[in-house]
C-alpha cells in the first residue's frame, strides 16, 4: 500500500530529514549481544502473584482508564522513592508516571523546545537521547566528560560565550549523572551541585536521567542532583525497567507541581496503564520480593561486569576502560589506529554485537574537536557469564583480524 | 516548589496558553456517573490465566524491552481484525502498536500538524481530540453530521472554498463513524465512500477512529472507511479499550507502511509495554474467553442503554434522541429554552454527572452559526441498570428545577 497522492503534504518529508533510527536492528539469535542495555532474562522476577492481585482485588482500578497523572499510590511510592535518594520537598503533585522514562523525555521536548533551539548533553551521551531530540528540530551544545562527569566549568564557558554573543541560551542540559551511558562514570557530588548553580545562573532546565541508580556494586550512592535543587530547575527522569523489569513500561518524571501538570496536558494517552502501575506496587510492597530482587539484580550484573573485566584483560590487554562501580556498562577506549565502527562491522561478522562510540555523539564531539573514533560500548547486563567469555574471545578476534 | 527562574523559558507561557483540561474532574463516590465513557466493571473480565501465561512462559518477552512497533503476533491479530471489518491489503507492516487509540492521535499530530494548521471535526466531535489537536496549535473547520454521519457535500463545499481563496488545506479529518462520539450516529456506507474520494480530491488525510465499533446491539456492520482506501489516505486508529479493558492502554495505528515508520520514529518511549500485549494476545487467542467476553459486553451494554432509554422516556419525555445501535452514548436534544451547561451544573448538585453539549464543539458550531446550547450527551456504560434509572430520576429533578 503506497501513498498516491501528495498535495498537501510537505511536512512529511522535512520531518522525515530530521528522524534517525532510535535502536540497533535487532540481532539474530546466534549473535552475542553486547549492544542494547537490555535486562538478562535469568533475573527478572516472578510477577505473578503481583499480577492476580492486581487483576482480581484491583480489577475496577487496573482494567478502567486511570487518572492521567498515575495511580496516587504510584505517585506516592514513586515521591518517597526520589526523596530517599536525596531530593527535598517532593511529594506525588511533583509526580507524572509515564510509559517510561523515554516517554517522559519525548513530553519534555515537546513542552520545552521548538524548533531551532538548543540543548547540551555530555560527549558522548546515551545515543536514544539524540533521536529523540533531534524530531524536535534542536541543535546541540556536548559538554566534555571527565572521571568526575560533566565538566561544569567547560558548561558555564559555554553558556556564557552563548550569552555574550546575544544568542539563544540553550533550553536545557541533559545528564546521566550515576553510571553514565555510556561512559560509567559517575558524577561527584561537588559538580552536582556546581551543575545546579549553573543551570541557575542561566537560566536553564536540568534534565538528570538515572535508570541505573540502584544498580550499585560498589561504594556509597551519592545523592540525586535534584537533592541541590531549591528553585526547581532539575527535572528528574525515572523508570522501574532497571529495578523490576522493563516490560512494564513504568517511568516517572518529578519537577515542579506546574511543570507537571504541563507535561499532564501534553501526555494525551489517557494515562499509563493502571494495571501496570498496580503490578509494580503490589511487588515493590508486598513480602520481600522486591528486596530479594534488587539483591539479585545487584549481585547478578556485578558478576556479569566482573567476568567481563577478567575476559578483556586476559583477551585484549591493550583495550583501556575503567571499571564502572554499577549500571550496565563498559565505555571501552582502543588504540587510536583502530576504527570502532569498522571493528563493530568485523565484531558483527564474528557473531557479537557491539556498538561503535562515533554513535553516542551528538555533533563534532566536545570542544568541536570531532568525536573520538577508538571507542566502544559494552553492556554486559543482557548476556551470560559464558557467553560473555565467549564474546570477548569473538570480539578478540575480530580486534585482531584489523591488524 | 516554585520555579524561581524564568529567563529562557517564554514557550512555557505560550504553550500553556494552548492547553485545556482533556477530561472531567473525577466525581465523588455518590455520584452517578454518566459523564466519561468508562468501561462497566461488572464486564470487565478475568485475565488472571491470560497474565500467568504472559508472565511465565513468555518471561523473556514480556518483561524485556519490546519492539518498537509492536510484538509481531499483536501486530498480525490487528492486520487480521482490520482486514475482518472491511479493509484490504493490511498486514503487520501497516500496523503500529500504541498505548490506547489517543497515544496514535497523539502521534499523527506531531508527524502531520504545524502550528497554524487546520483540522476538520464534525460538529460536535469527540471532545478529549479538541485539546489533543491544540497542544498543536492548529485550528478548527467544523463539519455538519446528519442521521448519515459526515455531511460530505458540505466537506467538499468547505474544501473548494479554502482552495478557491488561496489559504492552506487542512491536514486531515477527523472522524468517528460507527456510534459516533456524542452523536450515536452511524455513517451511511455512501457517506464513507464518498469521505474516501473527497480525500483523495483535496489531498487530505481521513483519520478514522472507532473504539465502539464492535459494541454493536443491532443491524449489520457497515465496512470500515479504510475499507474503500486504495491510496492510503485513510488512518486507522483501534483500541482493545472497549473490546477488553481500558486498563491494558493497547491501541493501533493502522495506516499505508510509510507512514506507519514515520510514526514509529516518533513513538520514542522505546515501545508499548509487551507485557500488557501478550496478555491480551493469550486473551483473544486461548479457549473460548473472547468470545464469551464480547458477547457479554455487547448484551450488557444493550441492556444499559435500553434502561436509560426507558428511563427517560418516562421521566422526560419532552426530551429528543435517535436510539443508537450501538457505542456507549446517548446524545439528547433538550427544548431549546433550556441551557444543558445550567443543567449539567444543577444536575451535579443532584449528584448525577453529565457532559453539555458544548463540550463536544471545536469551535462556533456548523457553518459558523454558534454550536447549540441545549444537547447533553449520556454516558450509559459505566452505570448498572439501577444506577441509570436512579440517575435519570436525579436528571429530571435537575431539569424540572429550571423551570
């Protein structure tokens, strides 16, 4: 069925310029997967007894439309959530729960940007982030990374240079302040707050993204960025895929009441899915299957970086990275003679799926310097030990076949 | 919290200028609802196999990230659904999986409305697609409906019109034709023929939403609109709101291959819940539970309307309305010296909730001649029989109080 007529219909095809695909193809079964931050099937939990509660004891809440703005006791779980991580004065009027956390980003977009502004996001950033800024029609400002995170100082020259120059300041600056995707680092508690009084200063929003906060295998967790927050300029982006499953397509996003209830408008899909919500409750409050869980999810993808670590180092000592204290990954840096994306193609050959680093950067790289192209993501969350041991030997030989 | 800053931040203001409220406050437990067009908890059914099977032996699948268009057997049964109401040529490729029916408009209007655009709407129309189309900024041409549905002639005489003065075409039309939502009406197989060709003429997408369709109580199903679509200038949109449960937020977006990847570059929240999928797929595909379930909501429905029918011929006879054959809906026509918005408001005094006509007009009614003042629209499916007849009373206080 093709499309015969086209007078009316030149949007399309400028919108059209703008799209990119937003995922990996997906890979065939017999190829190791180190590409996509997907969850290992082994620990995901039984859902079931959550599920029957939810659908017999809650069956006029969870199969009836829900309120737009989230079951109030998700809303309520979700508020005491973000303050044990730190945050002050939030309660459930500061909670939107949407179809994950990307859902509450893509509302972001479309309540704060129009086409021909600007954000800043880190080099590299998580790649989905740049697709779905990009169908807003933005431009983008990268902040450079260090074993700190986002280098505040670098943000505010940036901003100011934008200012003095009497151009639009960018709307807003995204961040994955714990574990980044893709690098790992995680951000210190002095540029978090330096983040917070620049975003300030200028005028800007915060958007502080953080899936795999709980997904800590070392080390005390720091506090959000939201917690240097008193003006409400952090929005903090927030989903269960990391700490239950990401199947039930449960985020959050919390800022001011007003922002909110903006975002609320402009979530037109009648709600997310009540039954969803009531699942996720019942499980995260009922006996101690979630504890029990998050225990699992931490000791399972510890042993999965660890294996990983030991695989690289004993198959591909020359490869530098440092080694992530949680989240999903390794941010891998190569000699500088090896392409990426060439070893990627090689890699894909040999069977295990890796993404190239040109793929986390939004533009020319920090400083416009040109993105660096001897960098590789691995995530170690979705496969096996084995076969992590397996990929890292394939992964070996495709490294060697480049010469 | 308050926002303390407000430097860059002219859209919010702009943007929040746009936006109404898309559905009714909630209405106290005492209150007998016939406002929104809730499901009856008493039909909702037992998916508790249903989600044991989604979330044990398809484990992997359901709490895992899905894909972005949707499982490919959901995908298959949509294409299948479709081409049973009347449509050809559909297969999984044209099918776009979302959370609930107003997830796809939501979608179609960021890929085909600019701000400054024009829709066309019957007058009335749906009233929750009024705020959807404003948080694009576009405007409103109002179509009359007739007991044939869509006034076609009057369609194309607005299209030449705009054409023969230069201005921009609207994007599209959009319309409910099977128990249309207020209206009851049904649209003539004449009427959908000729809504495809005047489409086709002007270059205009026919967006086509039809949740009640299968809540049928008497006569034959006419084909969908899609049905005499060979160009692609028809957009589906379907939902499992009112053939199962609203709580699982599963809809489609039917509509020719490109479009339908368009709209999944847009659809950024990395898909709909595949867990909510497979458990309505496990439902509609396993023993006999659909089938039974279908039947019960069409025969309670059925019986809903006939007791709200009954109720207000005895109780206000004064008041008009065709009987319709379907959907959830009863539009009144009270005497014109009465405003419904007065009654709608005295009415919730009397603790019945109901919605006034206004709210169902996109702008000043059909041919510009002020949208009318004296319909109602009631809702009969979320009420028991009882609560309808209690609630009629209630109504007929309410009105005789007007005087």
């Amino acid at each position: 069925m093709k499309t015969g007529i086209s007078v009316n219909r030149v949007p399309l095809a400028r919108r059209a310029a703008r799209l990119v695909p937003t995922l990996p193809a997906a890979e065939p079964a017999d190829v190791i997967s180190f590409g996509s931050g997907h969850g290992c099937p082994a620990v995901f939990p039984d859902l079931t007894e959550a599920a029957k509660a939810a659908l017999n004891k809650h069956r006029p809440e969870t199969l009836q439309y829900g309120p737009t703005l989230g079951l109030p006791g998700m809303r309520a779980w979700i508020a005491r959530h973000v303050m044990e991580n730190g945050a002050r004065n939030i309660g459930p009027d500061n909670v939107l729960v949407v179809n994950g956390a990307k859902n509450g980003l893509g509302l972001i977009g479309r309540l704060l940007l129009d086409e021909g502004d600007a954000v800043v996001v880190t080099a590299p950033t998580y790649f989905t982030c740049i697709p779905i800024f990009k169908t807003f029609g933005v431009s983008f400002y990268e902040v450079s990374q260090d074993e700190q995170g986002l280098v505040v100082s670098e943000l505010e020259e940036i901003l100011a240079r934008i200012r003095d120059e009497g151009k639009p300041l960018p709307k807003l600056v995204y961040n994955v302040p714990d574990y980044h995707n893709p690098s790992g680092v995680t951000m210190s508690l002095e540029r978090r707050q330096g983040l917070v009084r620049a975003a300030e200063k200028f005028g800007v929003y915060v958007v502080e993204d953080s899936p795999y906060r709980k997904v800590r295998f070392e080390g005390e967790p720091l506090p959000l960025i939201k917690a240097f927050d008193a003006s409400g300029t952090v929005i903090v982006l927030g989903t269960v895929s990391k700490l239950v499953a990401p199947g039930l397509r449960i985020g959050w996003v919390v800022a001011t009441e007003d922002l909110i209830a903006r975002l609320a408008q402009l979530k037109s899909d009648l709600g997310t899915s009540p039954l969803a919500q009531r699942i996720i409750l019942e499980f995260v409050t009922t006996g101690g299957g979630y504890a029990r869980h998050q225990k699992n999810v931490r000791e399972t993808y510890r042993a999965h970086r660890d294996a990983m670590v030991a695989a690289l180092r004993r198959e591909l000592p020359e490869v530098r990275f440092t080694v992530p204290q949680g989240g999903y990954y390794l941010w891998l840096t190569l000699p500088p003679r090896i392409d990426a994306d060439k070893l990627a193609a090689r890699a894909f050959e040999e069977k295990v799926g890796i993404i190239p680093g040109s793929k986390f950067y939004a533009g020319k790289g920090p400083k416009g310097l040109g993105a660096p192209t001897n960098n590789v993501r691995l995530c170690y969350s979705h496969a096996e030990p084995e076969e992590i041991e397996e990929g890292i030997k394939r992964l070996a030989r495709a490294y060697r076949s480049l010469g």
